[in-house]
C-alpha cells in the first residue's frame, strides 16, 4: 500500500508539471488564438474574453503577441513568464483575475525579454517582475493589484536594471507602492506624466514610488507626474529615490505635484540630483513631526539642487539630515542656482520650519521666498529657518538676498507665479496670484473650457468640469506660467 501511494504521488507531482504551456523556443510568432489551438487546456475562448488557465512559458525565441481589443482572465495564482518578444497594444486590453478575490501570480520579465504595453488595464493580480532593461510601458493602467506575494512584491512594478520607461499611465490602490526597484542593483527608471493614488494599501514604511540607486549609466527621471497620498495611509511617502547601500544615485524629480502624503520627497545615501519646480503641498498625514511630514528630506546626500519648487503645507518645508549637502539658491558660478524656491506654511507645534539644517554643512538659498504672499523682513526670514544661529553646532544657512521681502527683487520671481488650492478639487477652487492676469483652463484635449480674467489676490473658480486632469495657464502678453489641475 505504501508504495502505491509513493506512486500515486509521483503521477500526480508529473501531471502538475505538465499544467502549463512552454513554447519550443523556434522563434515563433504566438498568439492566445493560437495558444488555445494548440493547447486548449491553456486558454480557452469566449467571445473577447480569454481565460488563461495555465502558466505560460515564453522562451527567448519565441514572441506573445495580443494587439486586438480583449479581456483576458488569469486563474488563480497563474503567472506568466516571458523570456522573449512581449507585445500588449490595442484601443483597449484588460488583463485581470477570474476571480477577484483569488489573484493570479502575475507576470515575470526576464533579462532576456523585451516588453512593450499600451492602452491596457492590469488589475487583481500580483504585479509586474520585470528584470529586463527593455521595458516601456504608456498609456496604460495598473490598479488594485492585491496580491500580496505575486511575481512581484516590491511594486506593482518592480525593475532590476537599464532605464525602463513608464509614462502616461494611472497606478492606482495597488497593494504594494507603484513603482520600486533594488536597493542593490542599478536601474534608472524613467517616469513620466503619470497619475498614482493610493498605492502601497498595506500603508507600511514605504512611499508610492519607491526606487532605488540609478547607477552610474543613466539618472532616474520623476517628470510631470501626480502622486497624490491617501489621508488613511499614514505610513506613505509620496517619492524616494535613494541608494542605501552606496551605489552610485544620480536623479532629477522635476515638474510633479506631489499631495496629501507622509511626505513629499526624499532622498539618502551616495546621491546627486536635482528637485526642481516640483509643487509640494499638504504632504501631512503622519502627525509625529519626528517621523514624517517633510516637503523634501535629504539624509547624508551628496549635493542636491533644490530649484523653483512650491513648498507649503507640510509639517516640515526642507530637512537637511545627517551631513546632507543642498544647494537652495547660489549666485556664484561654480554652482549656479536661481533658487525661486516658494514657502508657506510648513510648520508643527506652533512653529514655522521652512528649512531645517540638522547638518554642520554651510546652505546657499539665496532668492527664495521664505513667507509667500507678504513682503517680509529679515527677522521674519530668520524665524523661519533653523540653522547655527538656533545651534551653533549646525551649519549656516545664507540666505540673503530673498524674494518677497527688498521690493528690489520681486522681479526674479516670476510674475505670473500662483497656486491652486485644493489640489485635487471638486466642484470649487481658489487661485492664489501676485498679479492680475487672463486665467484659461484646458482639458487632455487642448480645448479650452474657461476663460477668465481675474485680479492679484485669492480667487474662487465654481466649475461644472467633468472629472479629469486640466492645464491651468496664467498669463499676459509677454508671459505666461502652466499648472495641472485634476478635477475629481
């Protein structure tokens, strides 16, 4: 009887090895018609909507086409692994679970694979595992991937390596933070115009987009993006990108509105980079300022150019820790920087903190303004910055000349500069401006659905706009400046 069952195991072990499709590695073009062809155990067909069943197995050689418009639903814990040509690109592709409440595994890219996705939905599985360095992904969606050990567990998308591109795509409510990459390895993510929301569910110790050392090659890109927090996350950051083990970190994180998070940006380690004309607002949802809260946060970088960024709202504006080096404004050649940075607000406990320098490093910020909308005086400024005049034991923060305060020096700040508060909105919002001027509102289409002039002060905008993203343009004849505005 004994080995009846010995052998009874041993079948079934061998039938579970055959429940999967292998492709023969001949270079053949496959698609999940011809998949369902030749085994129908693996895919089956109803309408457009597939149901894969099975693993798949893609070798090197061989390519997975799906470029018509389908549904494809994957089994539980089902995960597809590519070595080859993958190829996802129609009007509209979903890819998500038969069953919701059962995930499947997900997808594993290996170094090998080259992987292109476009126009499609990937939701209710466990993530992207994507090794290879040729990736790019546009216009697509990555939602609701619940899984919590999927192909993936570092991100909805994970990389390894090279400078994979993402842009033009939503990540929204995804278990784990949206994007990440190793703390060891060196990949150079590239992210552009992308919308994340409520990512990394499990609200643990990690921020929406959480990436690791770029290398030596190549920087990471953050540019034009949303990422906007989720008050019940408290735990989550909004950006990192940072290299924690001494591999070389080189970034520039430019032109992103960065909203209701633990904290807006940070960075550590062997980093240079640069955090330019970035808005950095209401980034507050940890409430112990000791932990969280920070409009940027450097920790023991290497020199970091902070440029143009709209900073208000958040427990604490900049912290400089641990010997972090950051160049806030600079006149002199050797390290150039305009400065412009915008401060309101940032405070706890009563007491407005918009730079702290916890560093024995001297901080050129020259042409900032310290206290938006006021004209303010030196001891204001002072007030509103800690460094060796508040401990000896810290560095000096020069700061001298600064904006909104000698009337000399209001012109380097841009004239048609305003905010949009809240950002996102509903059914209203106000524009904060320091002059008068045309305010014009354009959807993703380039159709203008407002016009308006309106005057230097604060101005209530009540809008019937459908939900989406909008850009909001102030300007006058010679000049103009650009915001994003989303509509929920």
């Amino acid at each position: 009887m004994k080995i009846i069952f010995t052998l009874l195991g041993v079948l079934l072990f061998a039938l579970s090895l055959q429940a999967q499709f292998t492709s023969p590695n001949t270079g053949v073009r496959w698609t999940l018609d011809s998949i369902a062809a030749h085994s129908p155990s693996t895919v089956t067909i109803s309408d457009s909507t597939y149901s894969l069943l099975e693993e798949l197995n893609f070798e090197e050689n061989d390519s997975l086409i799906i470029d018509k418009n389908i549904r494809l639903e994957i089994a539980a814990g089902i995960e597809a692994k590519i070595k080859g040509y993958f190829y996802c690109s129609a009007d509209s592709i979903a890819i998500t679970a038969i069953d919701k409440e059962n995930p499947y595994k997900g997808f594993w890219f290996y170094e090998t694979a080259t992987v292109y996705f476009n126009h499609t939905t990937i939701e209710y599985g466990g993530g992207l595992k994507v090794i290879t360095p040729n990736f790019l992904m546009e216009q697509c969606e990555m939602s609701n991937n619940t899984l919590d050990r999927g192909s993936s567990t570092g991100g909805a998308i994970s990389f390894s390596k090279g400078s994979p591109i993402v842009r033009s795509s939503t990540f929204k409510n995804n278990l784990h933070p949206a994007l990440s990459s190793a703390a060891n390895a060196s990949a150079a993510v590239q992210v552009f115009d992308c919308y994340f929301e409520g990512n990394n569910q499990k609200n643990n110790n990690r921020p929406q987009i959480n990436l690791g050392p770029s290398g030596e090659a190549d920087s990471t890109r953050i540019i034009g993006n949303f990422v906007i927090g989720d008050p019940n996350l408290t735990m989550v950051g909004g950006i990192s990108v940072s290299s924690l083990v001494g591999v070389t970190n080189q970034f520039v994180i430019r032109s992103n509105d960065i909203i209701g998070n633990r904290y807006g940006i940070t960075n550590a380690g062997n980093s240079t980079g640069k955090i330019e004309r970035n808005n950095i607002l209401h980034n507050n949802t940890e409430t112990n300022p000791l932990v969280g809260g920070s409009g940027i946060s450097l920790y023991g970088t290497k020199m970091v150019m902070i440029t143009e960024n709209n900073i208000a709202n958040n427990l604490w504006g900049i912290t400089l820790i641990q010997n972090a080096l950051a160049n806030l404004g600079s006149d002199d050649a050797e390290d150039f920087n305009p400065g412009l940075n915008l401060f309101s607000n940032n405070g706890n406990g009563g007491i407005t903190y918009a730079l702290y320098n916890n560093t024995p490093n001297l901080v050129k910020a020259l042409h900032n303004c310290w206290i938006t909308g006021k004209y303010s005086t030196t001891e204001e400024v002072e007030d509103v910055i800690y460094h060796f005049q508040d401990d000896t034991t810290l560095g000096k923060v020069i700061y001298q000349p600064f904006e909104c305060g000698q009337i000399v020096s209001i012109s380097r700040i841009n004239e048609n500069q305003f905010d949009i508060f809240p950002n996102p909105a509903r059914s209203s919002f106000s524009i904060q401006t320091y002059n008068d001027g045309l305010l014009e509102i354009f959807n993703m289409s380039g159709i203008k659905v407002f016009e308006k002039h309106i005057n230097h002060g604060n101005n209530v905008i009540t809008s019937d706009f459908t939900p989406g993203i909008y850009i909001v343009r102030l300007g006058n004849k010679s000049s103009h400046t650009v915001r994003k505005l989303i509509i929920q």
